[in-house]
C-alpha cells in the first residue's frame, strides 16, 4: 500500500470551498483505499488530505482522471500554499 498526508493551505476565507472542491473531486479513484479532507483546529485556511492507495501507481494514475484534472484546475486558483507532506506505507488499520 502507499499513503499520503499532506497539508494545503486556502487562501483567506476559501477553506470550506477548497475543501468541498477536493471532496467532490475523488469519485471514482480506482485503487483508492481511503481520501479524508480534515480542517485543522488550529489554522482557519489549513486542510489536512489523507490518503491510503493499493499501490503508488494507483496514486499516479489518478491524478489523470477526467474529475481529479477538474478538481486541480477549480482548486488551483484558491489554493495558496502547500504545507508538510509525508509519505508513508500503511501496514493496516479500520477500513483497509
């Protein structure tokens, strides 16, 4: 398995927009074991994203689909920064 947690910060304001943009935009990811979009307690513009993956290809390969390329290009302008990213290697857990 591969896995994801990343950090996206809105621009002021567009938290709640940015994260409905990315949630709607995870239908049907072949391989995709689990996409959680969080807001973070602490910061008002910050998105916590993680994911869990059958494999990094799978990964890969989404960030080609017709309704990602939509989410990236609707997201993109409110989108100001890009925070911690870590990659990881789930070994198990509820829902895997």
């Amino acid at each position: 398995m591969y896995g994801l947690i990343g950090k996206m910060l809105a621009t002021q304001g567009k938290r709640t927009e940015l994260a409905t943009i990315l949630i709607n935009g995870i239908a049907g990811m072949p391989g995709c074991l689990s996409y959680v979009v969080a807001e973070d307690k602490s910061d008002e513009d910050a998105l916590w994203i993680t994911e869990v993956w059958e494999s990094q290809e799978h990964h890969a390969a989404s960030l080609a689909l017709p309704s990602v390329q939509e989410a990236i290009a609707k997201g993109r302008p409110i989108i100001a920064r890009f925070g911690e990213r870590f990659e990881t290697i789930p070994v198990g857990g509820q829902g895997l």
